[in-house]
C-alpha cells in the first residue's frame, strides 16, 4: 500500500485528459464506417487477442448474404515498425511479429479474413482500412483509452476472476483508468471466467447492477496444441498423462499454467518469462536448457509466444495452445449492441 500516493498523479493525468476528451478541448475524428474497439481498464491479462478473434466471427453472423470486410487496426504494441504497416491483407500475413508485434501478427495468422493494420495512428490506420481495402467495419484493438478516434461501442473487458482488482491505478494496483471510466463501455465482458452458468449469469447481473452497464461473461476454452513448425494439431485433452515443461511471456503466466494443469497434464516445470519477450539467444538457451532438465514429453507455451519462437526451437517438441471465447451469459444484450453499433452508419 506504500505506493499508493504515487497512483494519485497518475490518476489525476488520466482524469484531465478524460474531461478533455468530454468537453471537446481535444479532438475526436470518425470515419464512415462503424467502429467498435475492444479494450480493458486494466493492464494485460483479459484476452483481448483470442476475443478480438471472436468478435470477427460474431460480426461475421450478423452479415451472412452481405460483402463485408473488417479490419482490425492496433498500435502493435512491441513492434518495431515505423509508420503504417499492413500486417495482413485480409488473405496472407505480409508481415513479422518482430515488426508488427506479437498480438497483430497472431491475428494475421489466425486466418480470420480480416485486414489488420498496425499503425500508432489510429486513426490513420483506420482510414487507409476504409479508404485502400474497403473495410465496412474496423475494430480498434486495445483501443479504450485511445480517444482521438470515435467509436460506435466501447467493448471492454475485466479479468471474470477479479473484475477491479484492489481498485487502485498504477503503479499501487494495476488499473490503467479508474473504474469511472466505464461509464464509457457500451458492454463489458467477464473474460476466463470460472463457475457454472448459473453462477455467471448472477455475476454479471450483480455487476450490472453495480456499474450500469450491460455485462456478458465469457470463458477462455482450450481447443488443441499445435506443434510449432510442422502445424500438426492434437486435441487440447490429448495433453492429459504427459510430462510437461510450460512456459510463457504473457502478462499473467499463471493463469496458462493453471490452465495446463487443468488438462491433466503433469506439470514438471515452468518458466514465467516478461510479458511481449523477445526470445533472444539468452532465452532460447535458457528455455532449452530447463527442458532437457526437466526430462520432460512436451514444452508448452501460448499462441502469443510460439509466433516470436526462433526456427531452432522447433527441433524441441514445442506446442502452442489455441483457445477461443464462449460467451456463456448475456450474450443476447452483447448481440444487440454489435447490431446496433453496425447499423448506425449503414
């Protein structure tokens, strides 16, 4: 608690900016197609990625018979690119992770069909979406407190295991914003959430209540591992039995290591790497190093690593683990918001 004191400036820059923002002081600029980004208040570990990935799809539903394309447009945190770079164009990845990032270059990856554009500029990536691949829809990814672009609806998401935390911001908790700025969300998701489906939906009623805002609840569901370098895809349960070295560079690990046990796997060891690693030689040697200590069947890690892993890595049997949403409470009041958000520049 001693850092607290250090979170009240902090908050208090946050906040001048917010009324800015609301009083117009600083600007705000749309394009003509909807606009929906997807964020959280906190800092990593709610899944934006795999739910940026769902959100594709679930627009994609709403759009059967019509010609649509999305574009996913991030600042591609970690990346080394300068400008604007078109990480896919909707049919094959033209980028790296190493330039793009980590996160844009999985979803280029993924197949989606969706244009992803990295560019600090949001709104700049937003327009060349619009204006070069004709994009009717563009999701802002990790977009909450980037207000210089509009957005038909704020999609935010909090950890469904500690939705606020210990409340505080950075550095004394791990907000970003306070929890005010939800005010703002036209929809908050529940993501990893644990519990029945009964659980859930008393959960999400119980915070809608508490922050006025409509709430869904999602769970993060393994899907299979797939052997990094050779594509070979096994069901996530065929884990089960082994013994297992993880290891991961994400903004909260454990979560994947519980996740693994979960499988049924004999965790035999692991290694908790700094979130966006780079996976330099001193990495790779240390990860080989740890695995054949271990004696272990298999080294696991997440998608968000494997696509930064060297080619060398793949003489080791290295899975990845793919997983994807399901929206488990509120879906119908989640779907209604997308159906309102599209259709307000149609």
């Amino acid at each position: 608690m001693w850092l607290w004191p250090l979170s009240i400036p902090f908050q208090a820059a946050v906040q001048v900016r917010n009324r800015l923002y609301n009083l117009g002081a600083l600007r705000s600029y749309s394009v003509t197609v909807p606009v929906i980004s997807v964020g959280n208040i906190s800092v990593g570990g709610t899944g934006k990625t795999p739910f940026v990935l769902h959100l594709i799809e679930r627009i994609k539903r709403f759009t059967i018979g019509k010609k649509v394309t999305i574009a996913v447009v991030s600042r591609g945190y970690g990346g080394v690119g300068k400008g604007t770079t078109i990480v896919s164009n909707g049919k094959r990845t033209l980028s790296d992770p190493f330039t793009s990032g980590d996160e844009p270059y999985m979803l280029a990856e993924a197949r989606s069909g969706a244009v992803v554009i990295v560019d600090r500029n949001r709104v700049q990536g937003a327009e060349l979406a619009v204006e070069q691949f004709k994009a009717n829809v563009v999701i802002l990814d990790d977009g909450f407190q980037h207000r210089r672009l509009k957005r038909d609806l704020d999609i935010v998401l909090l950890d469904g295991r500690n939705p606020l935390g210990n409340k505080l911001l950075l550095p004394a908790g791990f907000l970003r914003e306070p929890i005010s700025s939800l005010k703002r969300a036209g929809q908050i998701i529940l993501s990893k959430c644990d519990g029945t489906d009964e659980e859930l939906e008393q959960r999400c009623a119980d915070l809608e209540k508490l922050l006025k805002r409509p709430v869904a609840a999602t769970r993060l569901i393994p899907k299979y591992w797939r052997r990094t370098g050779r594509g070979e895809l096994f069901e996530a349960s065929q884990i089960a039995g082994k013994r297992v070295f993880a290891f991961a560079g994400i903004a909260n690990p454990e979560s994947f290591f519980e996740t693994v046990l979960g499988l049924g796997a004999e965790l035999i060891g692991e290694l908790a790497l700094p979130d966006h690693c780079n996976y330099s030689k001193f990495y790779v040697d240390k990860l080989a190093r740890r695995f054949v200590q271990s004696r272990a069947e298999w080294m696991v890690t997440t998608t968000k690593d494997s696509v930064k892993l060297p080619p060398v890595l793949n003489m080791l049997p290295v899975y990845a683990l793919d997983v994807q949403h399901e929206v488990v409470a509120g879906a119908e009041k989640l779907d209604q918001n997308l159906r309102d958000a599209l259709q307000r520049k149609s």
